[in-house]
C-alpha cells in the first residue's frame, strides 16, 4: 500500500505525543536518501527514521540499528550543524498531504534563536528529505533537483523553497456534502473510487476500495449510475472513516500473502480486504517497521539467493531432461525379450528357412497355444547370421537395461535432493542459512569455485533450527535446510522422539521432542501441519506425511545430505496454513 496521507497523519499522531518537544541529540544518514535522528523527549531516548527512498519513502519511530557510513554525507553535516541539539517545536501535515514538516528550534552562530525546517515530501520517485531556514532558503536537500531533472520545481541550495505542485484536490477533513456534490458533479463517467482518490488529497486506491466496500458499492460503478441513495451512503460511509482519523482511532495492522508476503497496510482496518492474514500492532510506527523489514528480508534473501537458485535450477533441469532420455531409451528397448526369442526360434527353425527370404514364418513353441509369428529377415545373411544379430541386439539391449536401472536410481536421487535443497533456500532467512546452503553444495559438487564459501571459523558458525510449541505443550523443531536436517536426526534427537517428513515429497524433517511422554494426536497433527507446510507441497491440501519414532530411522553410509530412510511409519494426512503455523512459533 502506498504511504498515503492518512498513514502520515497516524504517524504524526504518534509523534505529537511522543517526541515532540524534544532535543536532537544524534543525526545520522545511513544511507543516501536516509536519515536517523536520535531524540530525546521527557526522559525517554527515540530514534525517528526519515527516508526518501523512492520505493519506500516513510517516516516512523524505529528499534532497528542501522550501519552508517564512515564519512558523514554532506546533507548528514548540514543537518548536524543546522538542527543538532535543536528542540522539535511543531511537527504537521499540510493539507493532508503526503508531507510531513518538523520546526526545529536551534542557536545559530550569532546566539539568536532561529526555526528551520525539516520536510519530508512522500511523492513516489520525486520523495525527497529537504533542509530550510527560517527565510524559507533551501539549505541542503537529501536529491538535487535541477530544471534537466524536473521543469516545475527546483530543489537546490539556495533555492527558495516551493510546496509541491498543488493538484487542486480537497482536504478529506474538511469533508462536506457541498464539496462531495461538487466533485461528482464534475467528475462525470468516472469510477467512483478514482473519483475519491482524484478529488481528495492523501486517499490511496485501496483506502478508497474501502470507503466504497463499507458504503455497500461496487467501486467500479460510474458516478452517473450513483442514485441519490448511492451517493448518501458513499459520502456517509466517507464521513465515517475520516471521523474515526479526526478521533485517532486507528487499527494499524498489516495483511500478508497466502506464501507469507507482507502486501498490504494500513493504519485503518480493511474490510474489503478477505482472505488475507493480518496481524494487528500497537502502533503504526511498529506496524510499518513490521511490514518494511519483512518486505525488505523477502527483497534481500531474493536478491542473495538469486544465483543459488539459478544454479539448482540449472541442475534440476539437467535431471529433468536426463529423465526425458532415460524414459525414451527404455521405450525403445521394450522389446529386447522379443529379439532374444526370434534369436533362438530362428536357430531352431533354421534348417526350414531359405537364404534371401524377408521374413520367416514359424511356430513359437514357448507359446502354450503354439501361435505362428513372424520374424523379419536380412535377405543378405543366412538364418544363423539373422539369429546372431537378434542375440546381440538383444544382449545391448540387456547391458543398456541394467545400466539404465542404476542411472534412474541415482537421477531420481539427485532430483529429490535438488528440489529439498530448493525448498531450503526458498525459506532462508539469514545469511548464515544462505552461507550453509552454499557450504553444502560446496561439498556435494555443484559449486566448483569457492564463491561465498569461507573456511574461516566465522563462517562454521550454525544457524539454528525453527523452534515451535504445540498446544499440548510439546517442543518442535523444524530444519531450514539439509545440514540442520541432518544434525537435527544424527545428533540432537533421541530414539522416542517422533520424526515426520512429508511422504515422498521434498522438505524439512520436523522431530517432536517426546521427553519419554506419550504424544497426543494433536501435537502429531500440529507437527504434520508443520512438515507439510515447509516442503514443497506448502500450497497442497490433504498432504500425505509420514510419522514415525527416530530409532526407525536410518542414513545409509554415502548418502547426500537430508536423506533417509525408514520401514515403520503411521501417515497423517494435513492442508497446512500458515494462520495455522503462525499460532506455534515461539516467542
């Protein structure tokens, strides 16, 4: 969801109560478009994070620590000098816009007290962090902006600062039935929530969707199709919404994809969002680090995994078309019994079959009803030469069969563990996972050179497994990978711990540590839910996975990481969620 106006304003509600009126004390910038001011504020130490990213531009209180450059940037210095043990006097939204101004009181060189401003802009990829005097001059900005990059404006030091173009649109507190009937009536043969978006600053299109849902109408609907009762309805449902801001009756929650994507958030609650998971938070500055630093996670393990699974797919691939051939090689030696047969009818019949003939034709007497066939023939050798040749395509054919036999095996076997190492990096969530996973296919082969693979003890540093708790009270815990899975079953569970692992399909091993106590079914079935939904078959209903004590657990000596083997097994059958899944983890 884009950082909308009424995201800014429950912000800035936090703020007002929080920070304001309180003294600067660090200012850092992490990174370009970026900044960090430390403060402290009636006894109480907080950090403001400012960014104007322009795929993420946003403003909220923030826990996290954040690695600054060594050498300050030169916005970072001016911003130290300007504003650095200054007193926050008045933070505001102009308008409802998506902007947000700190007046910062500070001593200049003179002694005099002098009132700058700090103003974010949150306008998508013109977002920008501006610095400006008390005279309204342009300081410093965190983007220069010159008439080549934009023709309207100019942000430049020494620049008089100008407020970003206005759109003409209304402020949605200040809300009227006259400004409501101005903006259909000029706004013919447009969907209405294009209309509230268009005509009232800070609205996103989804908080429009939902001003539409919660007044009971299509949004899609023309505003001409609107009858007087339509319109009453949207502009009641409008009122409502922006009288709960007014109120600072917020519900910051953040809704997730079904494969756990943070996609959307909001400080209002969504209604005609369904089907999604959200959690709800207890403001919005925790609610957007939340989403933020999720997104960022997903964005980040993507990025450094992109040529891990480049080269598993590259790999998977090469097995998939390895198969391809071994199933058509074995399609075209069907019929080597066939040949070996008409080799030793021929050497029978031979005395009875004439040189240069195309075919013979005899009784096969190893045929109960002693059918005739037919046998096709080289006329240019005798009936023995013909026989020689069947045998000896025959016994190719057998030596291709029993070769065939252990390739498949091991193709199978190298295409399990490919998709189980896949599996793995699909759920990295740390670099030290990333790190093992690279370590591991190191030492399997697949990747040659020693490309982020370190010998050094840092990198032998684990990472830990999932831990969760079942209702029942059981610990669980779920390998990410196929070194943990390996630890997890060799090292750290005992002979009555229970294993599960999804039945023929790749993914985690999960042990339940029984502590010598009998296992509920609910803690089996909780465990399943957990097996299936870290495996391939996450997106699958009704997921066979199989169950059974460690000690009927064995690895055969040689065999690739993560792989076992068992004899004695029980098999749940489970739909894994993640709302499901989400209830177990521990704290």
């Amino acid at each position: 969801m884009a950082f909308d106006g009424i995201t800014v304003n429950a912000v800035l509600s936090e703020l007002n109560s929080s920070i304001l009126n309180g003294k600067i004390d660090k200012v850092y910038q992490p990174e370009k478009d970026a900044v960090v001011l430390q403060i402290r504020s009636f006894g109480s130490s907080y950090r403001l994070f400012l960014s104007a990213n322009p795929s993420a531009p946003r403003f909220n209180l923030t826990e996290s620590k954040f690695e600054n450059p060594q050498t300050p940037p030169l916005f970072c210095m001016v911003l130290r000098k300007r504003i650095g043990g200054g007193k926050i006097t008045k933070i505001y939204q102009p308008d409802f816009e998506r902007q947000v101004i700190f007046e910062i009181e500070t001593v200049n060189e003179m002694g005099d007290y002098v009132t700058n401003r700090l103003i974010l802009e949150i306008i998508g990829r013109h977002s920008n962090l501006i610095l400006v005097s008390d005279e309204g001059i342009i300081l410093e900005s965190a983007r220069h902006i010159n008439y080549e990059l934009s023709s309207v404006r100019e942000v430049l030091p020494g620049k008089k600062y100008e407020n970003p173009p206005s759109q003409g649109k209304f402020n949605p507190l200040e809300l009227s039935e006259e400004n409501f009937s101005k903006a259909l009536s000029d706004n013919p043969s447009v969907k209405i929530q294009q209309l509230i978006y268009r005509s009232y600053t800070g609205i996103s299109p989804v908080m429009a969707e939902e001003i539409c849902y919660r007044a009971g109408l299509n949004s899609s609907l023309n505003t001409e199709e609107l009858d007087s009762q339509g319109k009453k309805a949207l502009f009641t449902s409008f009122k409502s919404v922006f009288e709960d801001i007014k109120a600072e009756k917020f519900q910051p929650s953040v809704y997730f994809e079904k494969d756990g994507r943070p996609k959307e958030f909001s400080p209002v609650c969504l209604s005609c969002i369904s089907g999604l998971r959200y959690e709800q938070y207890e403001s919005c500055s925790v609610m957007l680090e939340a989403f933020y630093s999720n997104r960022d996670m997903i964005f980040r393990m993507n990025q450094k995994t992109h040529d891990l699974k480049k080269l598993i797919s590259n790999n998977i691939e090469r097995c998939v078309k390895k198969k391809d051939i071994q199933n058509r090689t074995l399609i075209s030696i069907r019929n080597r019994e066939t040949h070996r047969l008409w080799g030793e009818l021929l050497i029978s019949y031979a005395y009875s079959i004439k040189s240069g003939d195309n075919e013979a034709k005899v009784i096969n007497f190893y045929d109960e009803n002693q059918a005739e066939i037919t046998i096709p023939l080289d006329p240019d050798l005798s009936p023995q030469e013909n026989a020689q040749k069947y045998f000896k395509k025959y016994n190719k054919e057998k030596r291709t069969f029993a070769a065939l036999q252990t390739q498949i095996k091991e193709n199978e076997e190298e295409l399990y563990y490919l998709e189980s190492v896949m599996n793995g990096v699909e759920g990295c969530t740390s670099e030290q996972d990333i790190k093992e996973i690279r370590r591991e296919l190191f030492d399997q082969g697949y990747i040659k050179k020693h490309k982020g693979f370190e010998k050094n003890k840092k990198s032998n540093k684990k990472s830990a497994p999932l831990h969760f708790v079942s209702s029942d009270g059981f610990s669980i815990a779920v390998g990410k990978n196929n070194t943990q899975n390996d630890e997890l079953m060799m090292k750290t569970a005992k002979n009555s711990d229970l294993w599960f692992h999804t039945k023929q399909i790749p993914g985690s091993h999960v042990i339940v540590f029984t502590e010598g106590r009998e296992v509920p079914d609910t803690t089996i079935t909780e465990a399943a839910v957990l097996a299936a939904y870290y495996s391939k078959a996450r997106q699958g209903s009704l997921v066979p996975v199989d169950y059974t004590p460690k000690r009927f657990i064995k690895k055969p000596n040689g065999s690739k990481p993560g792989f076992v083997i068992y004899t004695t097994n029980k098999t749940a059958y489970v739909t894994p969620t993640e709302e499901f899944v989400e209830k177990l983890k521990k704290e």
